[in-house]
C-alpha cells in the first residue's frame, strides 16, 4: 500500500481523499448515489475516519505508512466486521439485501451520534483483512469523499452507477497493489464491507469476539463425579506442580502473564489471600471453602474461575489447600496449585501450564532442574507423572508445596483422566517440589521413598560392565521384537548371540574397508555389509531402512537432505 | 526417562543409540581401524535389524514347537540360521 499515487494529507475529510485521487490521476466518473444514503454513509465515514486517522496519523511519521497505517487501520475496523459479517452473510445476501440493511440501520446522518456509535466499531481487529478488503476499506472511505461520485451504498442498484464504481475500484485498487480484482467480487466486497461498515457502527456484534477466539469463550465446566479412592489416590501419588491455566487463559500470550502474575502473587499469596486475587480469587476461595472435600465442585467452579483469574487466584485457591493441608504453602506450594487447578483447563491451559510452569519453577525456584525441562517432554505420558513428581519432589525449595500439589493433582485426576494425567504430569513436572526433608504429610513418603531406587537404577549395572549394558540394550530390544515372553536364559543366548554377531560385523567392516584401501571404515562399507547380508536390495534401498528403524534424529543424520540455501545436510 | 508401565513401551522410548557402546566395541575389536561419525548409526542399524530377524526367527521356532515362551533352544537354533545369514 501507501500513496502510490501520492500524499494521503490527513487534511479537512474530504480533501485529502480528494487530493489522493486526483493524484492519481482518477478517471472516474463520480456517482450520484443517493443523498440520504451518501449523507449517512460519509458521515459515518468521516467520523471513522477521524478517529481513526488521528491515533495513526500521530503514531505514523511518514505520509506513506500513515496512510497505509490508516487504510489498515480503516480496514481492519471495516474488514473485521466484513469478515464477521461477510461470513455469516455475505452468502446469503445481496447487494440490494445489504443496501436494504444500511437504510433499515442507518442513522439520522448527524457526526455526533456516528461518532459515538462509531466507536466500538474501529477498534483495532486482529483481523488481517486481505489486500482485497483493504483497497475496498480505502475505496470505500474514498467513496465518501467523492461525495457526488461513487455510492457508497454497496449494491447500489443503478447498474451504471455500480459498472462506474467498480471501475473506481478496480483504478483505485491497481493504482494501490497493482493487483487486477474482478469486477464481481469487487462489487460483492465494496457492497459487504460498507456495509458492513455501516452495519458496524450501529450494531455492533459481540459474537466476533468469541468467533474469532472461541478458546476464550467460556465453557461449561465439566462435572464429574468425584471418585474419592482414585482422589486420594491422586493425592499421594501426584506432586505439586501446576500450570496457571487461568493466566494462560486470560491473556493470549501465556508467557507474559504468568512470568509476571506468578511473581508477585508469589510473594503476596500466603500473606493475604483475600486480597491478592481479584474477584477470581475470592471466588476461587469461596469455591474452595465451599468443598475442600469434594474437589468436583472445587474443580468445576474452580475451572473456570482459574481460566479467568489470574495467578491470585490461584493463591488464593492456594491458601485454601492449606486449610486442608496441614502446612501452609510457600510460594511454591501456590504454583503447584495453580498448575492442579488449570490443569482442568482445555488443551491450551495445558500448553501455557507447562510453559508457564516450566518458566516459573525456573525463575521463582531459582533452579532448572534438568529434570524438569524433561519431565516437561514426558508431559504426554501419563505414565510419567508419578516418575516426574518423584524426581520433582526432592527438588522443591519448600517442603509444603508437594501436599498442596498433590492435593491440586488429584482434582485433576478426578475430573478429566487423561487430562489431568497429561496436565498433572506438566504442572508437576515444572513446578519444582519442595525439598524431600520438610514433606510432612504422609503422601510425600511414598514418592519420596520411590525417588532413591529410581536414581540408583541406571547406575551400578552400568559402571560394574558397560558392555553387558550394552548388550543388554539389545536383549531388550530382541524381547521387544519376539513380543512373546521369554526366559532368562533365553535372553543371555542372545546376547551370546550378539557378542558374536559383533565380532563378525567387526571383521567384516575391517575387511571392506581394507579391499577399498582405507584405514577408516566408513558409511559405504556398511551399506555394502547390509547389501552383502540381503538386508538392503535392488527393491529396499537404505534409506528406507533408515527411515524405518532409525528415529527422526537419527534419520537427518544419515539422509542427505537439502535444505534452504542451496545447501545439503549432511555434506556429501 | 518416563517410567512406563509397560514394557513395550520403554523399549519404543529407548530408541537412542548406544553410540559410545559401539564405537568402543569398535576399537576394542579393530584398534587399528577408525570408524566414522556416521557409521555407528548404521552399526546401529545393523543390530537392529539383525535383532529384528534374530527375534522373528526364534519366534517361529517357538510357534512351531507350540510354546508360548520362547526359549533357549528356540534362541539357539535360531542363530545359526541368522549368523549363517549376516556373514558379509
């Protein structure tokens, strides 16, 4: 965009539109389109315009970008209720239909009431509008300007008029992108976007906020009923870590906000519960209080409080755990809360609690557990979780957080299995647990009398014979593929097996490498190896071994692939 | 690693390659020879596969013998055949 044709002077309204298109040289033939609607549409306009080329025109410093500023400004206030409109009705609707509406709506042409009706229109839209909606956006706010010249009216019925104005158009979109529109959908887009436009000011539609971001539009929480075994099942099994799903939910960009939130709220959760969170928050407690036993009302309330509330809430949702709990949570007992109560949340709350979680337990803990980063990726196991929450646990600054967390955890578990699972396992895992030495309640000693045999597993067997574990690998491997059962003994032949199977594939890469004259065995040996042994043939390349065998790591590795900048990786 | 209840399922997790085991395997058997960065992974490869035909032979030879366990003459037997198999 921008003044192709020349300056886009934020004059008195009518002249700097004017001036625009007698730059450019405009061969168009103005319209006479019908005075009330020309009046109550370029009022409209112009007080669209005023507000919105002001803001811009004082952001913008060059003339260029102001204008293309304002058009896309224009265009998206324009274009989003188009698209909101253009959706639902553009189909349906004709021309005449749309101009029928602009009558039925409009105004009495006053710039007063526009403006005020204008308002809540030009908000700035997400909405990208496509080049197609902005050169209408700017045709259309041109239009008005040209006062006798184009209607404004999309539809207007004098086919002349529309032939003349979709000219307007198509001059004024190709002295603007240069894009050649069709005649048709120009017509169809002028026509929805006025009138939309129009549409706009005066009715201004709330369900576009929730179309276009349907994962904020709140949902019915879910009820279940609350299965008290799995409950205190959950409750000793699970660890605190929980992800805010209510910052995640509240604002679009998840990092932001609960980087933010969870700070301060951390500090000010114990002290004042009731006053750190907003009405989230106390009715978070009030949800709390309501049924610490029965977390079912506690999640269903809690849900959507949480997706709402910000980290306060989850304080003070917090808080109440302690009530429950013996211990009084620090600020790491709040987090784990959160990430128990968001976990009932949708997918994204998912997302923004292991995101969110992952961030916090690395700032407010002060320490990035390795384990947690890969915890974080075991989120999809649900398996995983107990694991994860016996290796968070030891690593917790504060003792208190495990019991409010598991007790977090289990209303996850309780409400939505999978869910809570996957959510469970995210909260838990970023959320660093308390230190091993201050759990006091009894669900802390199971996981963290599971934690030592866990880490000591990998390690004697591996220092005593490393080559055993290797071969073990294998036997394992064997006992994967067989997918029956097996004896022990079974498993030592094979790795008797493989011990000699090494030997030979030794010797015979020696070999290769030898009839090639070279000291180092490379790739093409193997793959000669893999011919010789009737792995690879004329039908199975190997590549297609390596791309059924090896993961994607591995796979990127050995095929060559090209990538952007004319290069290959690996180098060949 | 993620603590599966099943077994399968930790084998499906640990799909790395035991690229220090091999490569040590290497050099203890070939010092002499040096081995490129590339061709553990298709060693690895190799060993996959070889387990691979090692297990569905043994597989067949307990099915044949109407055992639900594999043992180890079924292992023995087949080894021969895929030893015999893998000479290059």
């Amino acid at each position: 965009m921008g003044g192709a044709g020349g300056f886009w002077v934020p004059g008195p309204e009518g002249k700097g539109l004017q001036a625009k298109i007698s730059d450019e040289g405009s061969s168009l033939h103005p319209l006479l389109p019908p005075p009330c609607i020309i009046q109550s549409c370029w009022s409209l306009h112009r007080a669209q315009r005023a507000l919105l080329e002001t803001p811009s025109s004082r952001r913008l410093s060059s003339q260029t970008k102001t204008t293309a500023r304002r058009r896309s400004q224009r265009i998206r206030s324009i274009g989003k209720l188009a698209h909101v409109q253009a959706s639902g009705y553009l189909e349906e609707q004709t021309p005449r239909t749309l101009l029928k509406n602009i009558l039925l709506t409009a105004p009495e042409s006053s710039i007063v009431m526009p403006k005020s009706v204008v308002k809540p229109g030009p908000v700035p839209q997400v909405v990208q509008p496509s080049s197609r909606e902005s050169s209408r956006g700017s045709l259309e706010l041109q239009l008005p300007e040209l006062e006798p010249p184009t209607t404004l009216a999309p539809g207007l019925l004098a086919p002349g008029r529309r032939k003349q104005r979709l000219r307007l158009s198509v001059f004024q979109e190709g002295m603007d992108k240069g894009l050649p529109l069709s005649q048709e959908s120009r017509g169809n887009a002028d026509a929805s976007s006025l009138t939309s436009s129009l549409n706009l000011t005066f009715a201004t539609p709330l369900q576009p906020q929730s179309v276009q971001r349907p994962g904020l539009a709140r949902r019915p929480p879910t009820r279940r009923a609350v299965d008290v075994g799995a409950f205190l099942q959950d409750l000793r099994d699970t660890s605190l870590a929980l992800a805010p799903p209510d910052t995640v939910l509240e604002d679009t960009q998840p990092f932001s906000q609960p980087l933010v939130g969870r700070s301060p709220s951390v500090h000010h959760s114990l002290p004042c519960p009731s006053h750190s969170g907003a009405e989230d928050a106390e009715r978070a407690v009030s949800h709390r209080t309501r049924s610490t036993g029965p977390r079912l009302q506690n999640n269903s309330p809690g849900k959507p409080a949480q997706l709402l509330a910000g980290k306060a809430e989850v304080d003070a949702l917090a808080m109440n755990f302690p009530n429950t709990s013996s211990s009084i949570f620090g600020e790491v007992g709040v987090e784990p809360l959160q990430d128990g109560v968001g976990g009932e949340a949708e997918e994204r709350t998912e997302k923004s609690l292991s995101m969110s979680k992952v961030k916090e337990a690395a700032r407010a803990r002060g320490s990035a557990r390795a384990q947690e980063p890969e915890g974080h990726t075991q989120v999809t196991e649900a398996e995983g979780s107990q694991g994860a929450i016996e290796t968070k646990e030891p690593e917790g600054s504060s003792g208190d957080c495990p019991t409010s967390s598991r007790r977090v955890s289990p209303e996850l578990a309780s409400s939505t299995p999978e869910f809570l699972q996957a959510k469970r396992i995210q909260g838990l895992e970023p959320a660093p647990p308390p230190s091993t030495a201050v759990l006091p309640s009894e669900p802390l000693e199971p996981l963290s009398a599971r934690l030592p045999p866990r880490a000591r597993t990998p390690g004697p067997k591996a220092c005593q014979n490393p080559y055993k574990t290797g071969l073990s690998h294998y036997a394992k491997l064997f006992s994967f593929y067989a997918k029956m059962p097996m004896e022990k003994k079974a498993l030592e032949m094979v790795e008797k097996c493989l011990d000699k199977y090494f030997q030979h594939l030794c010797d015979d890469l020696e070999m290769f490498a030898a009839h090639a004259g070279r000291k180092t065995v490379r790739p093409e040996d193997l793959e000669l190896l893999m011919r010789r042994q009737g792995l690879v043939t004329d039908q199975v390349s190997l590549h297609v071994l390596v791309e059924r065998h090896l993961p994607l790591e591995y796979r990127q590795l050995l095929i060559p692939c090209a990538f952007s900048g004319n290069s290959v990786f690996p180098a060949q | 690693m993620v603590l599966s209840t099943t077994v399968s399922q930790r084998k499906h997790i640990k799909r790395k390659a035991p690229r220090g085991f091999l490569k040590r395997v290497f050099k203890r058997q070939k010092p002499h020879l040096r081995l490129e960065t590339s061709g553990d992974l298709l060693m690895h490869l190799n060993c996959l596969l070889f387990v691979h035909r090692l297990a569905e032979e043994s597989r067949t030879n307990a099915c044949e013998n109407k055992c639900g366990i594999i043992k180890k003459e079924h292992v023995l037997a087949a080894a021969k055949v895929i030893l015999k198999k893998s000479r290059g």
